[in-house]
C-alpha cells in the first residue's frame, strides 16, 4: 500500500516546518496569509497570547490592497514590526504582493 501525497498534504507538511521556527508576540506578531480561490487573507496573530490582533480580506485581485490594509490596522495599534508567515505557499504571486503591500504602507517584515 503506497502513500499519496497530495498537493493539501504537501502544504500542510510545509505549514508545519515554517510554523516550528516562527511564533509572533505582542511586539512582532505573525502576519499569516491564506489564499483561497476567490479571497486573500492577512492576519496579524499574537501567539503568546493566543489571539488575532488584526485582519484583513479582500478579493484576490487587492492581494496588495489587503498588505497595505493590515499594515495600516498595524501601525493604528502601534506594532512597527512583524514575522511573515506564507503558511506553506510559494513566495509568489499574490502572498508576495501582500508582503511587499505590507511593507510599502510603512510595516517592517
């Protein structure tokens, strides 16, 4: 019996090592993206707490829009900074455009 390894398999299994080596607190929290099919999610999660702290959603096409609206949520709570969480997805496309929208509206990743 053979194991299938499915594309949700491989990017859980990716989600998990990047999850191991970053964690966000109050002064540096997570900026986790998720991707779906007709939205792009961005949250800024405090994992010491336990707790989102800010988010934002727009439809996938606004992938920068969405960096630039969780940056502005971010600096209204006075955090300059955060750890980039791409939850197992390539560093393309639209979760690049959320970071480089998160950075040209002023936060640091």
């Amino acid at each position: 019996m053979t194991k299938i390894i499915t594309k949700q398999l491989s990017r859980a299994r990716r989600q998990r090592r990047i999850r191991s080596r970053i964690a966000g607190n109050a002064e540096r929290p997570r900026l986790a993206v998720f991707r779906s099919n007709k939205y792009i999610s961005a949250q800024l999660i405090d994992d010491a707490a336990g707790q989102t702290i800010a988010s934002s959603r727009l439809p996938r096409r606004e992938a920068t829009a969405a960096g630039v609206a969780i940056a502005k949520a971010a600096l209204a709570k006075n955090i300059k900074a955060a750890v980039f969480d791409r939850a197992g997805y390539l560093y393309a496309g639209r979760v690049k455009a959320v970071a480089e929208g998160a950075r040209a509206a002023g936060l640091q990743i």
